[in-house]
C-alpha cells in the first residue's frame, strides 16, 4: 500500500521540482528565503518546498521614456521626452535584483536631476542644437549610478523638444517674417534687374529707331535731290520744284489717310485749297528767303569795300 504513495509523492515532487528558464531571462533561488542560486536559461530543478524561485529578471533591452519639464535661461518652459535603453548585466543579476527595488523610478529620478541641471544653463534655441550634449550627460550620469546596480545604459537619446504652445508660435511668426522678408528682398532684385533690362531694351531701341529715321531722312533727301535735278531738267526753277515735291507729298498723305478707314491720323490744314494755298506759301516763302540773302550779300561786299 506504500509503495504507491511514495510513487505519487516523488512523481509531485519531480513535478513540481522542475522548471525552465526562458531565453535572455535570469531566474534568482532562495532557499528558506535566503539566496541560493541564480539559474540562467533552461531546464532545472529545486528542491520543493525548500527551493523557490524569488524572482525573475529579463536580459534583453530595455526602454524607458522619461518626459521632463524644465526652464531654459530665457525663462522659457519646454518638455523633454528622453529615451534611456538599458539591460541587466549578466554578471550582476543579484545585485540588480536585491539591491534596487524600482529600477525605473531610479532612472527616472536621475534624468530629471541631470535635465534640470543641464536645460537651464541654455537658451532654447541651444536646447534644440545641443541636444546630442544634453543626452550624453544623461548617459555618463546614468552609467555611473546605476552600474553599481547591476544596470548597464546602452544609449540616451533625447527624442523630442516641445516649448510652450506661445512660445513655438512666436517662433514660427518669426521663422515665417525672416522669410518674408528674404522674399521681399529677392523680389526687390529681380524688379531692379527687370527695370534696368527694360531700360537698356529702351534705350536701344530708340537708338535703332532714331538711326532708321536718319536712314530714311537721308534717302528722303537724296530722293528729293535727284527730283530736283530731273525737273530742272525740263525748266522748272529750284524752288518751284520743291513747291511741287511738298504739295505732291502733301497729296500723297491724304490718298494714304483715305485708304486707311480707321485711322486716327489728322492732317492740318486738310481742306481743298490747303495744296494751293501750300504752294503758293511757299514760293512766296522761297521768294523771301532768295531777297533776304541777296540783301545780306550786298550788305556783306558793301562792309568789305
């Protein structure tokens, strides 16, 4: 009758003596709560009833986020979200497991320490650009206090900056009028380059347009000429001949202004006498002029006698 009570009491025993221990996990034993062993991954066994397993820790990586609100040295408030990784040292599960209680809330405490020293000492516009630093120091920080605990700081990263809501759109007003006026700067320059082509196209044009009008002044006078020299030609005098070119041009203009229904060109004087009344103002002119320079040629030889 025993001897399968004593069966059933070592198949329990063997039961529950058996335990395993997963991948990057470290399991700590006491024996009648005092330590015994630490048990790394694995199948084991304990004793029942004497062994139990205290506690297990993991040895993988691990990350905690600490948000920290501080003040810089411009009086401006702004939250930090700091990131630390860090793992259980192998070697040291023992004293990571009884000599601190709440690893996070030592982590935690130790960041704000060392934000709140560190933030104050910069401007807000050097709390964004020295981020990295501010890291660091929470790492070297770290790696000093929490080593003697068994805890290794793999990295420190500081993963966000949020200024107050006022102050980050003050920053983006300030941010959007410095590129405002760049703009306007630019915009200013390229007007002044627009103008000064302008100009210069300007200015060549009337160079062009006034060396055209020289051009065609200098083939009207050659033309003239040569219809001078035909209608004396045939025995009409210099200044009948330019009579007769000014009033023939003069009727030229009127076909040309006739021909064309939308013109807005006004000719004065443009009534039916006006070639006749032309003409003879001009040989009376032409006349004037000839007596006029005869006069003055007599006067000439008489003060040179």
């Amino acid at each position: 009758m025993l001897t399968p009570i004593i069966g059933f009491i070592a198949i329990v025993i063997l039961i529950t003596g058996i335990f395993t221990v997963k991948q990057q996990t470290a399991a700590i034993i006491e024996r009648f709560g005092k330590f015994h062993s630490i048990r790394q991954s694995g199948l084991h066994f304990k004793i029942p009833l004497i062994d139990k397993i205290s506690g297990k820790l993991s040895l993988k990586i691990q990350q905690l986020d600490v948000i920290v609100e501080t003040k810089t040295k411009d009086d401006v408030f702004v939250k930090l979200k700091v990131s630390v990784q860090f793992k259980v040292i192998r070697d040291k599960v023992y004293d990571a497991f009884y000599k601190l209680d709440y690893p996070h809330d030592q982590i935690t405490s130790y960041v704000f320490d060392v934000v709140r020293a560190e933030v104050p000492k910069m401007k807000l516009d050097d709390v964004f650009e020295r981020k990295d630093d501010i890291a660091i120091a929470v790492k070297s920080e770290l790696n000093e206090a929490m080593m003697d605990y068994g805890y290794d700081i793999i990295k420190t990263l500081v993963t966000d900056i949020d200024p107050d809501e006022q102050v980050k759109e003050a920053m983006n007003r300030i941010n959007a009028s410095e590129r405002e006026k760049i703009a306007a700067q630019f915009e200013g320059d390229a007007q002044r380059i627009l103008i000064v082509e302008k100009a210069k196209a300007e200015a060549e044009s009337k160079r062009l347009q006034g060396q055209g009008i020289a051009d065609q002044r200098r083939e009207i006078a050659r033309g003239l000429e040569e219809s001078v020299e035909v209608l004396n030609k045939v025995g009409i005098n210099s200044q009948e001949a330019s009579a007769l070119i000014v009033v023939t041009q003069h009727y030229d203009t009127l076909q040309s202004v006739g021909e064309h229904t939308n013109s807005n060109l006004i000719l004065l004087p443009n009534s039916p006498q006006a070639g006749s009344d032309m003409l003879n103002n001009m040989v009376a002119s032409f006349s004037a002029s000839n007596q006029i320079g005869e006069a003055m040629k007599e006067a000439k030889n008489k003060g040179n006698q």
